[in-house]
C-alpha cells in the first residue's frame, strides 16, 4: 500500500514530503528529515529481539513479540475500517499496555494517533474528537465515542488474537511526511489547538535523544511517567523503538513521591521523565544504601530552578544519578535543547540539539547580541506541520526562515531567553499569556475564556500567583458570578491542572492609560480562597474539631493552604489543594505522627475529618 501525500494547509508555502517543486533538494522539513538517514521507528522495532520484554504495566507483561503480533491485529483491522496514511485515530485509552500497543498499532497502519485521556471532562473530550475530525475512536470499554458522530470501536476488538489466523509484522509505507500524531495543547483564543507532527520528526526525535546522550546503551528501562495527552509522552514510547523497556506509571504512583522511588528500586529504572515540581520531593527519597544507582532523569516542562539545579548537579557529582535539562514545544517534536545539569550555577536550557537552529531575535526579527534578551525561535526539519484546521494561527507562529533554505520556515516560540558567551541559552520567562504550571503548558486566555462563558461574569482576569506558603497556583479575578459556580463549571470543562486554585471576586479591574486591563496590578499573593467564608459549604472555622489527629491535620492544613481557619468539614481541593500541595501534606503527616501516608489517601478523603480518621486507622494499625 502507498502513502497518499496530504493536502497542504492553506497557510503554508512550504512543499509536503516528495513534493519537490524545484531541482536539487528540497527544502521542507519532512524531506530533510528523510534525508539525513533517520530510519522509521517500526522500521528500527521490526529488528527488535523478539524475547525481550517491551512492556510492563502492572501485572501484564509484553515481549517485543507479543507487541508486534497484538499491533499487527489492531493494524489489519484498522485498515479494514478504512484507515490509513492521513486518518486520524482517537484513543481514549488508559495509561497500559493496552495503550502502547493502540499506538504502535495505529502507526502500524499508517495512521496518526490522537491522545484523549479518559480522565479529562467529558466536554474536553468531545471537543478534541470533533475539532481534530478524527475517523475513529477507541475505547477500553462499552461507553462509545466521546463524540457523538465518530465511530467507536473497543481496544479488545481490534486485539484480539484468539481464532485468528497470524498476522505478519508489516507497516504501511509511509513518507517522512505522513502523520505520526495530533496533541493538543492549551490555546491563547479560548480553545485548545492541534499541534500536528510527522513521521519524519519522530524518527529524527529519537536518534537526537540518542545523540545528546538522553537514550544511550542496550536495554535501557524506561518508565512512562507523562500523560499521553502530553508531547513528553512521545519521547517515552519512541524508546521502544530502539529495543528499550517501556515500565508504566499509574497515576498513584506518579503523583506519590516514596511510591515513585520505591518503584524506581523495585522495576530498575534506567530513565524517568519528570518535571522540577515532582523531582524534588522525589530527590530526597533517591538515596539507596547500596550505593549509586544508574539512573538517568530527564527533567523538563517547566524552569528549574537554583536550589533543584544545584541539588541534581551535587548528585550527579556524588554519582547518585546524571540529570539533563530538556526544553521544546510541543510544536518542535518534544524536546529542541538539551543540558546537563553537571555543576552548580545558574541554570540554564543548554544549547539546540543538532538538527535545530535557535536564533535569538528582536521585534524586527534580526538578530540580538550575545547577552541579550531575545525572543527563541527553532528552525529545523522537527518543526510542526502546524496547527490541525487552524491556517491562521499556523501562519502567525510558524513563519518564514530569513537566514535558511527557500521556503524553510522556524516556530516563534514566546519565550525570552539570552545567549551566553558558550552558547547555552538561559530561559527567561514568556513574552505573552502562556505559562508553565506543575509541568503543564497553560494560556491563561483559554481560563478567561471558560469563566466568561459562565452565566453572570462580565469580566475576568487569570494569572499565576502563590499561596501563603510560596506554592504558584492559578488565581481566578472576576467580575460577576459566584466562585463556586466559577469552580463547579470549570471543573466540568477544563483539564484539573487549568482549574484556578483561589477565586477572587472584583467591582471593577485597574486599567492601563492605553485602557487595557492592568495585570500588574492584580495581587499575585492570596491568603486563603475565598471559599473559606463558607460559599461552598466549607465551614472556614475550626469549632467542632475533636480528637488530637483532627487538630494536628488542621494545623498542617493551616501551613500548607496558607489558610486562617480551618473546620473538621472542609474539603482540601476546594481550599486550593492540588497534587503538589498533596505531596507536602504527606510529607508533614509522615514526619510528624510516623505515619506512611499514601498520596491517594488525601485524594480519597479530601475532607478533614475523614482524613483524620484514616490516620488514625493507620496509627492503631501500626501500634498493634
């Protein structure tokens, strides 16, 4: 079967793969990525031993074999459906080994996969099936597609290999050019939008993350530790293609920090992905008794900062582990800078891995010196194809190269950063709305959009602020409405990382001289959320609570949400919690009553009284 080529998008000059317009090379990204000898990810699984174990989740196990047999069936009948080169499949499929093979399936076939994470609101769901125009979803069960329209088959009906005769192992021929997935990201105009990525640029991901010594030697145990509805996702699974072991992650474990490093033991981790919020807890549970481990992180998705970047570079002095600082868009193929985190000092994103370009410019888009603050662009062949159905915002960000081939274009990344004298590139901060929140990439503008759809505000402002204790949470400013309607509708519409922490209501909002709305001069601190005066039930006092576990969860809860008062009846996420603040709860109650908390044990009791009776459970468990 033959790659059909895809239709152009309407915002772009740039030729498609094999799409040659003119002699000699052509100066697309897909067709430079073919020819730099960057061979196809399944053409580099199809050589893997077939005894080795790809996958391990839970209590299942795959071998390279067993992957190939399962992906080959899910391909076959894909293609059956009529899937193909350019078709798009939704897989709203848990973290497993069900997932990974829904993947390799997919791309088995030809096909691009679409990441929808079962967790996600229903609404946010519906619309990255529609949006994408996907041709088809899979489902782990009966629940049918998230759309209503698009067809839904289940994962066990494109699996199954019982009575079935064997399918051979053989990928649809694809272009460098063909799609390889649609991830989502958060977007400035209110609606997230659909970052589009080909084969090429996967293949070329991995062999850079070979090169930059980020996947390096035989065998390696890889843990999936990012969402799949995340790019960092992307740089785990490709592992696989290289003969690597994909270990998965639940969602327990990611969010516990003694549950990650005992896994990180009890699995022999080689390589985990994980963000600055999640490593340093995690830094301090990686001391083994028996000396150093070979374990290699790869942090990324928001800034480290000082204090991390000097504990990982005295750890990997100590030869307790070796650290690189990974940064890139989601529109430049997950990663395009890469550092090692080697020697204390300031911290910085290290320089372009090979195939990119970074230039530093100014508003005119020349070039700014050494030591200057500019505004990041990348050029190079893992470049987007662009945003999925949307040529406007495409032609905005992705723009035509000055200094490369005819027609190359470089992604505008928002992000100011200044070059020093070596050439390592020191991370700045955004030049607009966007921000890095827990590893999260979030526009503020798409929060503001979702609070004034709500009946009753007017107007509304987001920003990043702190709590008390010095957390950074998103802070809702409204004009109107009721915070715990904000609470309730953003809840039902946005993911539970773009849920502000605190709601703030306002008579009117400072402005500019211009007339715009004055961000600077919206407080970045907020005490205690606004629910504590009781708009959502919570009895913000601490009358009525009984018991010494009640009392000290209280006066933890105080310090950790920065909190005046808190009552037996208060729930910790609608006081601003969230998983972080989680993780620093557990870490008190571990250190103050010796007591093994688990993560989940806040997510399941979120209300304080419940929370103190399962400590208390915990402690006549222990003393008995």
């Amino acid at each position: 079967m033959t790659a059909v080529l895809p239709e152009r998008p309407a915002a772009l000059s740039v030729p498609l793969a094999g799409e040659h317009r003119t002699a000699g090379p052509c100066p697309c990204g897909t067709c430079a990525a073919a020819g730099t000898g960057a061979a196809d990810l399944l053409a580099r699984l199809a050589t893997v031993p077939g005894g080795r174990t790809a996958v391990v989740a839970g209590d299942r196990t795959l071998t390279f074999d067993e992957l190939r047999t399962e992906a080959a069936a899910f391909a076959t009948r894909l293609a059956a459906l009529g899937t193909g080169p350019e078709s798009v499949v939704a897989l709203c499929l848990p973290r497993g080994a069900g997932l990974v093979t829904a993947i390799i399936g997919t791309l088995t076939a030809g096909a691009a996969y679409l990441p929808v994470d079962p967790a996600l609101p229903a609404e946010r769901r519906r619309y990255l099936v529609e949006d994408s125009g996907a041709d088809l979803v899979v489902t782990d069960g009966p629940a049918g597609s998230p759309a209503p329209g698009t067809r839904a088959v289940t994962l066990a009906g494109l699996t199954d290999v019982r009575d079935a005769a064997p399918v051979p192992y053989a990928p649809v021929p694809v272009t460098a050019g063909t799609l390889a997935y649609v991830i989502y990201t958060s977007g400035s105009t209110g609606r997230p939008k659909g970052v589009e990525i080909d084969r090429g640029a996967v293949s070329l991901l991995l062999r850079e993350l070979e090169g930059a010594g980020a996947a390096t030697g035989e065998a390696r145990r890889v843990g999936w530790n990012a969402s799949p509805s995340f790019d960092a996702s992307v740089q785990q699974w490709v592992r696989l293609c290289r003969g690597d072991t994909l270990v998965m992650i639940d969602e327990e474990t990611r969010r516990d920090p003694a549950l990650l490093a005992a896994l990180v033991d009890e699995q022999a981790l080689t390589d985990l992905d994980i963000t600055p919020s999640h490593a340093d807890p995690l830094l301090d549970l990686l001391t083994p008794d028996g000396g150093p481990r070979p374990l290699t992180l790869l942090i990324g998705g928001e800034p480290v900062g000082p204090a991390l970047w000097n504990r990982l570079a005295a750890a990997h002095a100590s030869g307790l582990l070796r650290a690189l600082n990974v940064y890139g868009p989601t529109e430049c193929t997950v990663d395009a800078t890469a550092a090692p985190i080697d020697r204390p000092g300031e911290p910085h994103i290290g320089t372009a891995l090979p195939d990119f370009r970074a230039l530093l410019l100014d508003g005119d888009l020349a070039p700014v010196e050494d030591g200057e603050t500019g505004e990041l662009y990348l050029a190079g062949p893992r470049v987007a194809r662009g945003y999925r159905n949307r040529p406007g915002l495409t032609a905005e960000r992705f723009v035509a190269d000055p200094s490369g081939a005819p027609g190359g274009r470089m992604y505008r990344t928002g992000d100011r950063c200044r070059r020093l004298p070596d050439g390592r590139l020191v991370y700045l901060g955004r030049a607009d709305g966007q921000i890095k929140l827990r590893g999260h990439r979030v526009e503020l503008p798409e929060i503001e959009a979702a609070l004034t759809r709500v009946d009753g505000v007017a107007e509304a402002a987001v920003i990043l602020g702190e709590d008390a204790g010095g957390t950074p949470g998103l802070i809702a400013y409204h004009r109107g409405g009721d915070a715990a309607a904000l609470r309730t509708a953003l809840t039902a519409a946005l993911p539970a990382y773009m849920v502000p922490a605190a709601y703030v209501a306002v008579d009117r909002f400072a402005t500019t001289p211009s007339g715009k709305l004055d961000r600077a001069a919206l407080p970045t601190r907020v005490e205690a959320p606004e629910e504590q005066a009781g708009t959502d039930g919570s009895t913000g006092s601490a009358e009525g609570l009984s018991g010494t576990a009640e009392e000290l969860i209280a006066r933890v809860w105080t310090q950790v949400l920065g909190a005046a008062s808190i009552g037996p009846d208060d729930n910790f996420f609608k006081l601003g919690g969230h998983s972080l603040l989680a993780i620093k709860l557990v870490s008190r109650v571990r250190a103050e009553l010796s007591v093994a908390l688990p993560v989940k044990a806040v997510y399941a009791n979120p209300r304080l009284r419940d929370l103190a009776a399962h400590i208390e459970g915990l402690t006549a468990a222990k003393d008995a």
